[in-house]
C-alpha cells in the first residue's frame, strides 16, 4: 500500500511539471500585459520599469524557474493587477467555488446515480428511455443556457429566486442545478453502462442462483461492482466545478474561483491565471490520489497488489 | 416415491423481432433424476443443455421463456413459482456451479462473504454458527488453511481453487441437486481430475443428485450414472452410461462417442461433419438427418418419434428398434454400426 501511494505520487508530480510549462508558456502568448494594466499614455521608460518590477524583461527560462521554486515554497506570485499574493486570493474565492461544486455535486448525484441504476435494472423499459432523454439532454443542452432560461423564468417571470449573486440556500439552487445538470447527465450514463455490464457478469448470475433477494444482488453485489468508475468520475467531476464553473459563476455573478480566473485572463495577470491553474492542477491531482487511494480501499485487487 | 427431479416436455424458447424469430433452444425434453444420481447431459455448443439447466432454476436470460412442459421438483411443480418462490429454491434445494471460476466469484468480497451467503439466507445461521459452517465447508473442498484463507479475496486463488469455492458455495445452502454447467472446461487438465474426483467424494457424503452438463464424454464417463444426448433442443437419446456407451442407437451419439480419443488407439478421431443447424430454422424432418450417415428417405420429411429401446433407454430415430432379449447380439451390432460410421466419416 505504501508502495502504491509513492508511486501515484510520483506521478501526480510528472503530471503537475507538463502543466506548469504549459501554462507557463500559454500565458505569455496572450501578450504585453504591461500595457492592459499601465496608464494609458505611460512612457516607455515606465513601462520598462514595470516589466523589469514583475520579472517580465528576464529570459522564459529564467522566469519559468523562478515561478517554479516559487510554487514548490508555496508562493504562487503576486497578482499584477489586485496587486495581492494569488494564493491569498484563491483561498478567499475557494469557499463560494467549494460552496457551489457541492452542491452541483449532490445534485448531480441525487439525478444521476438513482436514474443510472433504475435504467439498467429496467432496461429497455419506459424508465429506460425516460433516463435516455434526460442524458441526453443534459449532454445537449449547456449550463450557461439553462441558466440564462432559468433566470428568466424563477426570477424574471416568477421572481421566486435571486437573480446572481451568493447569499442563502434560494441563491445557491439555480447556480448548482445549472452546473450539476451536465454531470448529472454523465453520471447516470456511467452508472446505467457500468451496471448494465456487471449485471450481465458471472458473478451476478451466481449472485442470484444463490437465491439472495433481488435487493442484495442489485444493490450489494452489483451496485458496488458499479460504483467504482462512477466515484472515479465523480470525484474528478467536483475538482472540475470548483476551478472550472467559469461560465457558470460568471452567469450568475457568484465570487468563485472561476470568475478570479475570468478576470485574469482578461487582465493578462500572469501571476493570477498560472497560480490558478497550478492550484486547480494540485487540487485535481491531489483528488485523484485520494481516489486512487479509496479505489484501493474499496478494490482489495488494488489494495493488495504489490 | 416420486422422482427428484421430473422434467416432462419441457421447452424454452428465445423469441425475439416482435415473435419473427423463435429460437427454440428446448423443445420437448422429458427426463428424470432420483435422489443421489447423476445425469450428464452432452451436446454441441448450442444444443439447449445449458438452456434447459436454467429453465430449471427459471433463470432463463431474458428474451428466452418456458412456454411448455413442466418440471417437478421433488413433487412441487417449479414452473409455476414465482420468482420470490423460486429464490428459496435456488441455492437452497438447487445450486449452480458455473463454468468459468474466474469470473463466477464476485472481486469485491471476500471468500467468506460469498461462500456463507447462502447458509445465512437459507439456514439462517448467525454469527460463530456461520463461521464454523464456512470452515467446514473450505474443509470439505479442500482448500487448505481456511480459517485464513476466508479472509481472502478471490484474485489471491488460483483457477483450481475458486472453482473449489464455488463448490463450496454451491454446498453451502445444503441443496439435494447440483447442477454442474462444465465445471471443467476452464480448468487445467491435472486440475479437472481432481475437481471431478472432489465433486464425487462431495456427492458420496452428501448425497446430493448432480446434473453434468459437459461436452467432454469421458467426464460422462467417469462420473455419471445416466446419460442425456442433447441436439439441436431435443434429447435424441438417453439411457444409463453403460448402454449408450456400449451399444448407441442413435447416430448422433454414435459420432459423439467416435469423435472421442481413446489412449494407445491408432485409430482416426472422426469428425462429425457439418454444424448444428440454427434452432431457429430447423431443417423438416430429423434435425440431424442432414448430418446423419445412416439417413433415411423417411429422415427428411418426418420428425422420428421417441423409441423405447429397454426401461429407460430410448432413441429419437426411425433407425432405432426395441431391443429384443439377448443384449449380446446389439453390442456387437452397434460396434459394427460405429465401424460404418467411420467408413461414412472418411
């Protein structure tokens, strides 16, 4: 097991360098930012200046290890134009992102789990095909859509629900359903197909000339079979709504991460968009190991491979 | 007293297109199992005997149903059970050894969890009661250490021992019939010598009834006392062993017991020729006339009826005829008959 965890780590590490160049390098073909961010009418002399104040006249590889040894003390750059460290910046957006993919996350889970698995344990009945329209709407339709009509029509026409903006539960319910409406859709085909299949495995089939009830066989002996690539994906599902509810946070106007991220790439904020991918690639990879690490609690396989 | 296990008629067919297509994997199969024996039920790939293993349990994977026959099981009529019936059947008075012991164990629980399953839903038995019936049960099939091997998963066994759990598992609920779908044929060669052996000591012990179902006629021979030969969803013949073995009279078994090796023999393996025809266009007629060396002009056009040869032993084939008294002669008859069929068969 401890074996297991230090070879993961070492990759999640191999994983997090690829990002970083490439971040790195994505940033800087975006332009000059002294000139979004400097007085218009500034002299050249004070542009200079600026360039050399943020490390920016130094060559890329110079630049790219300073970043990087800054990232490994845990010091991701000041922002350009809050003028603030990003770290301090992401943490105080982190709890209204956080907020916001939990609750996409239950909502994604309420829909989707439950419909997955009521469609491969009826297949091909109506509540086969009414879960095969709700997926592929959820597929089909985007959440900046869905939020847009949403507003429209619990606010605008209804005015039962907060147009933008974070305050109570009524702010959160339409944010979290239009970005948990996607992944719950995706959810519930991984469940459907991953029941589907063990369903149709051996040991289900022994499972049941056992004479164990239909519960135990379908919710015990397959359901956990089943639930491995789900969490796999859920857990990668809520790292993305948290770093990556761009749209979504910007629709509803909510101070997340995403919004942050909005901001700095419109501001050309180096320090800002790289610290904030470089956290969200932590995040992902830190996520992913904890998955790895429940797979191999839930798999003894895993668990027990040298 | 009635037999353990009568299955008058019985068919299972696969209806699929909206009732254009019928598969009819089990059409008209009748026989009977007492207490404690053996039936081993041979066939091509395809030829219904696993279809009729799960009309019997009704476990037929959907679109296939029984439409017709019945199947008694020690006096209770089966087909008419619902499936919560049916559950307290299964595994309880019935249990099923698959054929492929690497995917028939779930990998997620341990050993112990699958093997007590049946005797805490069957015999209710709780906590040390459990534990101990498990033990025994490890014990019985011979997996060593089992106080700690229980504790395992199934990936840290190998073939030979899971399909050993099975047979635990299958004896856990304390069944009186087995049914056996080739328990063998995933296994290594030393290994099913063994398995086959553990299996007969089981049923010495237990005495529990087992249907074999297997291609493999020298398992047939080696375990069983009754033999079922199965084609394209009928019995075409069945009898004990040693009368089917000795003096076949259909020519389908004829080529089964000719397609087999025998060790020192020189002689050439005979092929059957031809494949099993679909079962849902059967040809009019014998089902395996096309395929017959002995046809008749009669074979093609009319279905033979089931002839009795002596007691139990019967033949669909217009060539089969009641045996008169003297069993010497129809030994040495059908022993020409094969040589016949070799000829054909070259």
């Amino acid at each position: 097991m401890t074996q297991f965890i230090i070879r993961r780590t070492f990759y999640a590490l191999i994983s997090l360098f690829i990002l970083s160049v490439t971040i790195f390098a994505i940033v800087r073909l975006t332009g000059d930012p002294v000139t979004m961010l400097a007085e218009p009418g500034a002299r050249a002399e004070d542009l200079d200046r600026l360039r050399a104040e943020w490390g920016l006249d130094r060559s890329w590889p110079v630049q790219y290890l300073t970043f990087a040894k800054n990232v490994f003390t845990g010091d991701l750059g000041k922002s350009f134009n809050y003028q603030m460290p990003v770290s301090t910046l992401y943490f105080q957006r982190l709890p209204a992102s956080l907020q916001l993919a939990l609750a996409a996350t239950f909502i994604s889970f309420i829909i989707g789990i439950p419909a997955g698995l009521i469609s491969a344990v009826k297949v091909n009945s109506a509540w086969d095909n009414a879960g095969k329209v709700v997926a592929l709407f959820g597929l089909a339709v985007p959440g900046f859509w869905l939020g847009l009509v949403m507003i429209l029509i619990f606010s605008v026409w209804l005015g039962w629900l907060p147009t933008s903006g974070q305050g109570g539960i009524l702010h959160l319910i339409m944010p979290s359903v239009a970005l948990g409406w996607y992944f719950a859709a995706s959810l519930l085909r991984l469940t459907r197909s991953s029941m589907l299949e063990v369903m149709r495995s051996e040991y289900i089939k022994l499972a049941r000339l056992k004479g164990l009830p239909g519960y135990v066989v379908i919710a015990v002996h397959a359901f956990k079979n089943a639930l491995i690539p789900v969490l796999t994906l859920a857990g990668i599902n809520l790292v993305v709504m948290i770093n990556a509810g761009v749209i979504i946070e910007v629709i509803f106007a909510w101070p997340g991460i995403g919004r942050l991220l909005y901001e700095g790439i419109f501001q050309r904020d180096f320090p800002l968009v790289q610290g904030v991918v470089i956290q969200a690639g932590i995040m992902i990879v830190l996520i992913n190991l904890t998955i790895d690490i429940l797979y191999a609690y839930i798999d003894p396989r895993i668990r027990l491979a040298k | 007293m009635t037999a353990l296990l009568e299955v008058r008629d019985l068919q299972a067919h696969y209806v699929s297109f909206g009732g254009e297509r019928v598969v009819k994997a089990v059409e008209g199969v009748s026989f009977t199992l007492e207490e404690g024996e053996t039936l081993g039920v041979v066939g091509e790939s395809g030829c219904g005997k696993t279809t009729t293993c799960q009309a019997i349990v009704n476990l037929l994977p959907p679109p296939g149903r029984i439409v017709g026959g019945s199947i008694a099981f020690a006096g209770e009529e089966l087909t008419r059970k619902s499936q919560r019936e049916m559950r307290h059947i299964r595994g309880a008075q019935i249990a099923m050894i698959l054929q492929d012991p690497m995917a028939s164990l779930n990998p997620l629980f341990s050993i112990y969890r699958q093997v007590s399953e049946p005797a805490y839903y069957h015999r209710a038995l709780r906590g040390r009661g459990l534990r101990e019936r498990v033990r025994e049960l490890l014990n019985a099939v011979r997996i060593p250490s089992p106080a700690m091997r229980m504790r395992e998963y199934p990936h840290q066994m190998s073939g030979g021992m899971r399909q050993r759990i099975v047979g635990a598992i299958a004896l856990a609920g304390g069944p009186r019939l087995i049914i056996a779908d080739e328990p063998t044929t995933n296994l290594d060669v030393t290994i099913q010598a063994q398995y086959l052996d553990l299996l007969k000591e089981l049923q010495d012990k237990t005495g529990v009834a087992i249907i074999f179902i297997t291609h493999n006629l020298g398992i047939v021979a080696r375990m069983c006392d009754k033999l079922a030969v199965m084609y394209a969803g009928k019995i075409v013949e069945a009898g004990t062993v040693r009368e089917l073995f000795n003096a076949p009279r259909h020519p389908y078994t004829k080529a089964l017991l000719g397609s087999m090796p025998k060790l020192g023999s020189k002689e050439k393996l005979l092929a059957i020729p031809g494949h099993p025809p679909d079962l849902a266009t059967l040809p009019p007629g014998c089902a395996f006339h096309p395929r017959c060396p002995e046809a008749l002009p009669t074979c093609a056009t009319a279905e033979p009826p089931e002839i009795q040869v002596i007691g139990s032993w019967s033949a669909r084939c217009w060539r089969a005829e009641p045996q008169e008294i003297s069993a010497t002669d129809a030994t040495t008859d059908s022993a020409k008959d094969i040589h016949a069929a070799a000829a054909v068969g070259d």
